[in-house]
C-alpha cells in the first residue's frame, strides 16, 4: 500500500562508529576496506539480540560440553571394564550416553531454533537501514548507479548475509568451544599425545591461508559481476519495447551471455579454490587419525597410556579436527557473505541528504517569488549546462521556457528544486537562497506534473493521495474532480479503489496524466512544474489536461517546459534557452515581433 511508504522502520538504526568499522573525520567518512571491519558492522547488528544471542551461546555451550563428555565416559568405561570385566558398566554407560545424546540433541534443535529468529532480526534491520539510506539518498547518486545493480545489494548481497548468520554464527561458537575444550582434556590426559595431534596445525594454517588470500579476491568479483548482471537484466526487460522496436534482441542477448560468461567464471574460480579447503582438511584429519593410532599404540603397548585414553584420543582428535574443518568450511560462505556486507555497508555509509540538511531552515507560508542571480551549473565532469541566469518570477506568474534539447529548461527546474545544486550563483525564494531551506521542506511547497507520469502499484486513490498522505477520501475526489479525471476514474472497474498495476498499466497516458495532475492538486503547492506535461497526448485528451492545468495554475508561480505552442503562448514571460543561456525573453507577442530565434521556432511550429 502506498500510504506504508511514510510509516517509519521500527527498528534501531546502527549508529556510525569510529573503532574500525566506520571512521569519520571531517565530514568524509572511510568504508570498510577489510574483513575484520564489516565484521564489526555484522556484529553490531547482532549486538542488538543479546539476549537471545546469550541463549544461542549458552546452548552452543551445553551441546559442546555433551559432544566432548560422551567420548570420554567411553574411554573411562572401557578402563574400567579391562580392570574389573563388569559388564554393568556398559549398561551405564548406555543409559548415561542416551540421556547426554537427548539434551545434546535438544540443545541443539534451540541454538538453531534462536538463531534463525536472531539472523532474520538482523537482516531484516540491514534491509531497512538500506532501503531508508536508499530514500535519502540525494539524486546525483542514481545518476551514476544502474537500478538492477542496487536492487541486487538490497536482495541478494543481504541474502548472502542472512545465509551465513543462519549457518556460520553458530558453527563458529561451537567449532572454538569443542577446539578449546578438547585440547584442555587432550593436554589433561597425555600432553605427549596431544603435541602429535597439534602437528598439523601449522600445514591447516598454512594452507587456509594460501586458499583463502585467492577466494576473497573471488567472491568479491563474483558479488560485482552478479550486481552488474542484474543491473544489465533489470535495464533490458525495463526496456523490452525498445529493443523489439530496433530489433536488436541479439545483441543484448549477445551482451548478457558476456556478463553471465564472466559472472560463471569468477563463481568457478572462487567455488574451486574454496573446495580445496574441506579436502585438505580431511586429508590432515585422517593423516592425524593415523598419528594418534600409531603412536598410541606403541605407548599402549609400553604402559605408557590406557587403552581407554587411546580410545578418547582417536575420537578426539577427530573432534580436534572437525571443528577446524567447520571453521575451514565456513570461509566459502563467510567471504561471499563478507563481500555482499561491504557493497551494502558502502550505500549506508554514502552521505544523505538528511545530514546535510540538519542546520537548515524550515520554509513556512510561500508567496511564490523565484529569482536565479547569475546561476551557472554543469553536471559532473562535463561542460556547463547553464551560464549566468538571471530571471524572475513574482507570485502568481506563469514562466516558460523554450529552446531546443538540451539548451538547459529541465536543468532550471532541477536547480529549482535542488535535486542538483548549483556551482555559481544563488536561487532565492521570497528572497530566502533555497540553499539554506531545507529540501523536504522545500519541496512541500512544489507541485510537479512530469512528461512520464510515474505510478505506483496500488489503487487509484492511494495515486492520488499520495500527494498528500493525510487527505480524506474527499479531499482526494474534489482533486480528481478539479483534474478532469473523476468521470473516466468512475469508469474503472472499482472507481477509486481499481488497483494499478506496473505503472499504471492498462490505462492510456492522457488518464494516467490526469491522476498526475489531481495529485498536484491535492498537494496544494506555492510553485508548479510542469515539464512537457502535455508532450505525449493526443489532441482530445490534451484539451482536458490543459483545462485542468489552467486550473491548477491559477494564483500559484508555474514554470512549463512545452513542445507545443499552445501550452505556453498565455505564459507572462517566456525564455528562450540556447546552449545554457538566456538568449531572449518576453511575451509570446512581443517575441514574434522581435522576429528573432522565437520566431523561427515558432514558424516550425515546434518551440522546444
């Protein structure tokens, strides 16, 4: 529903940390660059389940401690039935080993059970402090980004993050304590023994380390080629008509089988090497199994150790090595997850508008006067788009601006509206420079009617009101009513309540206009926009949209950026735009007579 979108997250937002995981010093802020730093960002993610996260620990804890108990009550029993050859022991122990296997198995069923709910809380807090750093995110970054590529770090970068808190988290806890707790009975039963069992550590480290240094590099490829595919998928079926227009489905066929190529390969290379990790570590498992065996032997032989000891050492050193396999396992999962955190933390650290607003003033009643003092802009890395405007607009007055593509019309309203700001110059509004004015604030006072009426999935009312979230049911039909658009509305299957669907799919562009130009309306705005409103409509439906926006500008400043002559012809000033300046200015009669570019647009009758 359209209406949620104003609801706030109830969560806790992570705050910005300067202990290596977010440093931030003069207004510039250094994402995290290193494993060990979005580890930290993980971690304080799931800090804010401590207690669930003590519950998951502790039984972590208790089926650990039962995993190491059970091979050593079959060690002590076997001792003891060597000595005494009672078989009452074996009938113990079995009683002793059931009830110690079905708490372990309890204890683990709960670790898992509370570790779901803790992953999912923690992923699901991510999500939202991604999808809210998305909202505040100022325009200029959309620019630069494909759409496909950020969907893919809200889905599947997160998705990655919530498989390995599901699955690592606790392998991790469980794989140090059954480590620690077997080298401590280990040391305490033979140290010789457990010096033989430690001999393989250094090749388990020295191979994870030569594997690891290549599947990091690997994951993190495999991350971007797989953002940049979905980014390339997103465009192609945004685009469909085009393409099939062009026919030119080959190439972009031609073009993802590229970027899947390169995806393949970098997902091939980082899961090989990373399947080298659970071979070698069985192969020094069994190569520790055959030490332990051996030379337990020889010591069994010289009444060196018990039969019982050389029993629990065989199990644990199998156990010594089973969680140094899980930990060596978990860096498949733990480096793909560690990749997708980083492209997700690198959004959340991006610098929002919202901070750069917080010492910015709030705009109150708008009279409705525009001026541009000297203004000069040019988007980034290019040449300016607009040289040394200078204009103004009293309240009241309609505005337009004509010239040919590219000359700088829509950069004015960008400007206008500070979804760019401007290098030179000032914009001033009731003579308060909108760069002091904060932009919500701001754009509260503004009513746009766009070329490409965007609508969202949900009802016809819910379109409308999104002009105004807290306007009643009457409230929005009046809007309606004033746009012309209320008769074809109670044409719809369910009227106000026929639910849209993929942009308004399934009504024509004149009536999704018309839904437009009712939420402006309802908006109630100072100042209007209006950029080619009228540009893709048919003479009949643009009769009614131009009733509907003479209505609406009436007592408000309007800017119109018009193709069509008769769009703009009524305006009480028109300027005309040439390669980023003001080249002429004046009335529709007035420009005529000068006979100068004006009238040459004009006699083609195409101004813009």
């Amino acid at each position: 529903m359209l209406t949620k979108l104003s609801e706030p997250f109830k969560h806790k937002k992570i705050p910005l940390q300067s202990d290596g995981a977010l440093i931030e010093t003069k207004g510039k802020k250094s994402k995290p660059k290193n494993a060990s730093a979005v580890l930290m960002r993980i971690w304080m993610y799931l800090a804010y389940s401590k207690r669930m996260l003590f519950l998951v620990l502790l039984m972590v804890v208790v089926s650990s401690a039962l995993a190491l108990l059970g091979p050593f009550l079959v060690g002590v029993a076997i001792d003891q039935y060597l000595v005494t050859r009672e078989g009452s022991y074996f009938v113990r122990l079995l009683i002793a080993l059931g009830v110690i296997y079905i708490i372990h198995s309890l204890s683990l069923w709960l670790q898992n059970f509370w570790m779901i709910g803790v992953a999912q809380e923690t992923v699901y807090s991510m999500r939202a402090d991604l999808f809210q750093q998305i909202q505040k995110l100022p325009i200029p970054f959309f620019d630069k980004r494909q759409l496909g590529e950020l969907m893919s770090r809200v889905t599947n970068d997160i998705e990655n993050v919530s498989s390995t808190l599901n699955s690592s988290i606790i392998q991790i806890f469980s794989s140090v304590l059954t480590l620690v707790g077997t080298i401590a009975v280990m040391l305490w039963l033979s140290p010789l023994l457990t010096l033989l069992t430690l001999i393989i550590v250094p090749l388990m480290f020295y191979g994870m380390k030569w594997i690891t240094k290549r599947t990091s590099k690997l994951f993190k490829e495999q991350q971007r080629n797989l953002g940049e595919l979905n980014g390339f998928i997103e465009e192609t079926i945004s685009g469909q008509k085009i393409i099939k227009t062009f026919s030119q489905e080959q190439k972009v066929i031609n073009e993802f089988i590229e970027k899947g190529d390169r995806l393949k390969n970098s997902g091939f290379w980082a899961q090989t090497y990373s399947g080298f990790i659970p071979k070698l570590m069985n192969m020094l498992n069994n190569l520790s199994f055959a030490i332990i065996a051996g030379v337990g032997g020889v010591l069994a032989l010289n009444g060196a150790v018990s039969i019982g000891v050389i029993v629990i050492f065989t199990e644990y050193s199998r156990q010594f090595t089973r969680p140094l396999n899980d930990l060596a396992n978990q860096f498949n999962t733990l480096f793909s997850a560690i990749a997708g955190a980083e492209r997700v933390f690198d959004i959340i650290d991006e610098q929002d508008e919202l901070k750069q607003e917080l010492n910015k003033r709030v705009l109150e009643d708008v009279k409705g006067e525009v001026e541009f003092r000297d203004v000069s802009f040019a988007y980034e890395g290019n040449r300016n788009t607009l040289n040394h405007i200078d204009l103004l607009a009293s309240p009241g007055q309609t505005i337009a601006f004509v010239g040919p593509t590219g000359a700088g019309k829509t950069t004015i309203i960008n400007l206008l509206s500070r979804f760019y700001e401007v290098n030179a110059g000032t914009i001033l509004i009731d003579g308060i420079d909108i760069s002091t004015i904060k932009k919500e604030s701001l754009r509260k006072h503004m009513g746009f009617v766009l070329q490409d009426s965007f609508l969202f999935q949900g009802t016809v009312r819910e379109n409308i009101r999104y002009g105004r979230l807290e306007a009643t049911d009457e409230e929005v039909i009046e809007a309606a009513k004033l746009a012309n658009a209320h008769s074809f509305i109670m044409k719809l299957p369910n009227q106000y309540d026929t639910a849209l669907q993929n942009n308004g799919n399934g009504i024509s562009q004149g009536q999704k206009q018309l839904i437009s130009i009712a939420r402006a309306f309802l908006a109630q705005p100072s100042i209007l926009v209006l950029d080619e409103a009228t540009s893709s409509i048919d003479t009949v439906t643009e009769l009614k949209i131009q009733e509907a926006l003479q209505q609406l500008m009436k007592g408000r400043t309007s800017f119109v950026i018009a193709h069509r002559l008769n769009t703009i012809q009524n305006a009480d000033r028109i300027f005309v735009l040439q390669s980023g300046k003001i080249i002429e200015e004046g009335t529709h009669a007035n420009l005529l007579r000068e006979k100068g570019f004006y009238y040459q647009l004009h006699g083609k009758k195409q101004i813009g």
